[in-house]
C-alpha cells in the first residue's frame, strides 16, 4: 500500500516508525514532515492544513490510505474532501470533528447525555462571562477555555478574579486564539490524576488503546503554563482494570453512540483527557486524534501491525481485529526550545542525537527539526522526543535521562520528573 501521513510532530515520527515496518506497506509518503520522518518516508511539502494540495496529491499519487495526525485538517474537513474523491482516509468527517473543535459544543454534548465532566457556564459575550466570573457561582481557582482549537494552549487555569478577568480579555478581547475565542467556557477546576484515554473506533465499535499520562505544565511538578505534552508514559499508574471498565462503560460508549445518535459518526480516534476525582472519572477534553506525546510511548508499546487497526476503522469492521500490546512500561520526555510555550528561537544546532540513539532501546522521535547541509536544527517549540520501554517504569526512564544527557542545543528544556510516583500505585 502507498500511505500517506499528514503532519510534522513527534506524533507523526512515531506513527511513520510504525506504519513503516508493516507488511502491508509499500510506500510511505509525510506531509509535511520533519527531519526524522525524513529517513523512513518521502517528506512532501504541503502544509498539514493545505486540503486542496494534499487531496490532489493523494489522488495523483494513487495512494491508499491517509492517515492524519493533527487536528486542524480533521475540523476543517480534510475527510470529507478525501473521501468526495474516493479516497481512504484515517479520521472522522468534520461534523463529527466538531467534538474537539468546539468546546462549547463538547460542553453541552455531555451535558445532554449525562456524561460525567466539570460544571460549567458558556458565554457569548465579554459582558456575559464578566457577569458569571463575578456572579460567585463558581469558587476559584476556576477555568477559562476558549472555544475553538488553541494548540493545547486554550485552557486558562484562573486563581481569583483577576486572573479570570485577564483570560477573558485575552481570550476575547486581544483574540489570543483568533477566532476560537469569540465565545468561552467558564467551568469548575477539577483536581486529581489526569489520564489520556485514547481508543480507535469505526463509528460503532472500540479498539482501546493502552492508556497513558501526559505531563502538560512546562516546569517540574507541574509549575508553569500548559504546553501540548512534555512527557507521557503508559500505561497510566492510576486506571486498573475496574476503572478501564467504568470508563469505558460510562464515558467511552455512551459518547460513540450519542454522537452517532445524533448523525456524527466518530471514525478515527476518540481521545478522551480524563481528570480521575475523587467522584470518579470526568472528561476535560474530547480530541478526535492521536496524542502528541502520548503516541510515541503507544506505539513502542503496540505488537500488532498498525496498517490493519487503522484499516478496521477506515473500513468499518473492528470487530474482527484486536490490538496486541507489549507487557513492558513506555516513556517519553520531551525536550523543548528555551522559551516554549511562550516565545522561543528556531535554528539552533542540534548535537549528540546519534550518541542518544546508540543507547539499546532509546528511540529519538523528532518533532521541530530540519536538516539542512548536514546537520539538524531546531524548527519548532517541541524538538525531540526521547522514549524507551523497558522492564520497568524506574529503568524506562533511566534510560531516557541518560540518553538525554547526550544531547545539546542552546537553551534546551525539558521535565526531570516524567513517570515520577508512577510505580508507587
Ligand atoms: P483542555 O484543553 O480542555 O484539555 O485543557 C488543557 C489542560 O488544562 C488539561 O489537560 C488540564 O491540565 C487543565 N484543565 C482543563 N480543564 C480543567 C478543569 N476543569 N479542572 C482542572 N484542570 C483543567
Ligand atoms: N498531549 C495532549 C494532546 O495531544 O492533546
């Protein structure tokens, strides 16, 4: 099969290293790519969001099947034009995209259907969100979330008032997030373990994944803004097998089979960010696609050949196919640019990748890298992610740390406390 990926994260990395060593595979093709895509696929340079270029590409390459990795495309509607020419694709259509796309839309799909997440307001106006900030109906601290996709970066975690106010305008008025912030949620702050519940679905049935915890603040013990993802290691420590279960049952299903009730088939992946309370498991977030990190720990872990389980749901028929997965811990640190989030400088040289590499079992995805005149540099806010699976969490990381210590770029940052407390559940 001719496969094409669209993408350029560290994400994307993981899924060509994967998709590359199926059976299936014939020619890999990553649009855009990066610099570690570059070795195991045919990077093609057409933006992630360019629908027109990449769907006439597909068609004159004749390729098989499209696999998306962000979500812009999938809201935009890449899939129904994809699919307008008869071609496959990996993900859902842009209605049902609609359940990232839009948290307020999100917001009240669960409220309908009784789907367990944080109380919440929505307003339509700047005067209407200072109303309910004031109106004492929530404690602090409290969240502010645009409504459209901000990166990651959309959810404002708000101390008191003030804090709260800033957001708003940030949101509203200084259009931090462009038009995703012409509307808001206002909801209550949620505490306990967060969890990455990922499963692939054919609009009906689930293929779980094996779950995982993302580290999202920029800093150590989870100091500092949200970022996309500085880490993640699977499974997660806190979901046994009983609250696998719950989840599933009260969360997972009831959200594939309401949003297909209500004419939105979920086709692709159902990536569902759980806070796990005390009250039990509640949805943050609703992603229609893969997890960036929590991707790369994922497949180091997954036995089976990525091409078929992404052919059960392009091609409607789950029920026949089940994903098989390595016993053995996964982990991903990831090293950013000095700065990131917030403002940070591309270009800089980037050493010691090989000397990581030669450590047995350290696998160096890429994210924000270029290769220019024979070396690499940096080319984004995410550059690296450094991942290992071994027999347990302790010498997973281990081998991670170690491997990051051989390799430099000017102002390079990253979590020294990934997988941190996960063996002691
Ligand atoms: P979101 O974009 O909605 O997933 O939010 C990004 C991150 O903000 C989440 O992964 C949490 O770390 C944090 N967050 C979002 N909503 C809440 C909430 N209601 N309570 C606590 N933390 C939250
Ligand atoms: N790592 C968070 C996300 O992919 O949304």
């Amino acid at each position: 099969m001719k496969i094409l990926i669209i993408g350029s994260g560290g994400r994307e990395h993981a899924l060509a290293w994967k998709i590359s060593q199926s059976s299936r595979l014939e020619k890999l093709y990553c649009a855009p790519g990066n610099a570690g895509t570059m070795s195991i696929a045919e990077n093609v340079p057409l933006g992630a969001s360019d629908i027109q270029g990449l769907s006439d590409f597909a068609s004159n390459e004749k390729i098989d099947l499209t696999v998306v990795g962000p979500e812009l495309p999938l809201i935009l509607g890449i899939v129904d034009e994809f699919e307008k020419k008869g071609l496959k694709i990996f993900g859902p259509d842009k209605n049902a995209a609609e359940l990232e796309g839009s948290k307020v839309f999100a917001k009240q799909f669960m409220e309908r259907h009784k789907i367990p997440t944080a109380k919440f307001k929505v307003a339509e106006s700047l005067e209407q969100a200072m109303e309910i900030l004031k109106s004492e109906e929530f404690y602090f601290p409290l969240v502010v979330k645009a409504d459209g996709p901000a990166a990651g970066k959309g959810a404002i975690v708000c101390r008191n008032l003030k804090r709260a106010e800033e957001a708003v305008n940030l949101i509203m008025v200084e259009k931090k997030f462009s038009d995703s912030g012409k509307r808001v949620v206002i909801e209550e702050f949620l505490t306990g373990k967060e969890a990455s519940f990922i499963v692939i679905s054919d609009g009906v049935k689930v293929l779980p994944f094996v779950t995982t915890m993302d580290h999202k603040p920029v800093f150590d013990e989870d100091r500092g803004p949200n970022t996309g993802g500085m880490g993640a290691i699977s499974p997660s420590p806190f979901i046994d097998k009983e609250l696998f279960h719950e989840i599933v049952k009260t969360i997972v299903f009831p959200t594939i089979t309401r949003m297909l009730e209500e004419g939105r088939k979920i086709k692709g992946v159902l990536y569902v960010g759980l806070m796990l309370t005390e009250q039990g498991p509640k949805v943050l977030e609703y992603n229609c696609r893969f997890g960036d990190p929590e991707t790369q720990p994922q497949m180091l872990r997954m036995e089976s050949d990525l091409v078929d389980v992404l052919l059960a749901s392009v091609e409607e028929n789950i029920l026949e196919k089940e994903i098989q997965w390595s016993h053995q811990p996964a982990a991903c640190v990831v090293i950013a640019s000095g700065g990131y989030p917030i403002k940070y400088e591309k270009g800089k040289k980037i050493e010691g990748m090989e000397e990581a590499a030669k450590f047995p079992g350290v696998f160096v995805f890429h994210a924000g890298t270029e290769f220019k005149d024979g070396e690499y540099y940096t080319s984004g806010g995410r550059v690296l992610g450094v991942c290992a699976s071994e027999k347990t969490l302790e010498e997973t990381m281990d081998k991670i740390y170690k491997a990051i210590s051989r390799i430099y770029f000017e102002a390079m940052h990253w979590r020294r406390d990934i997988g941190a407390g996960g063996e002691e559940e």
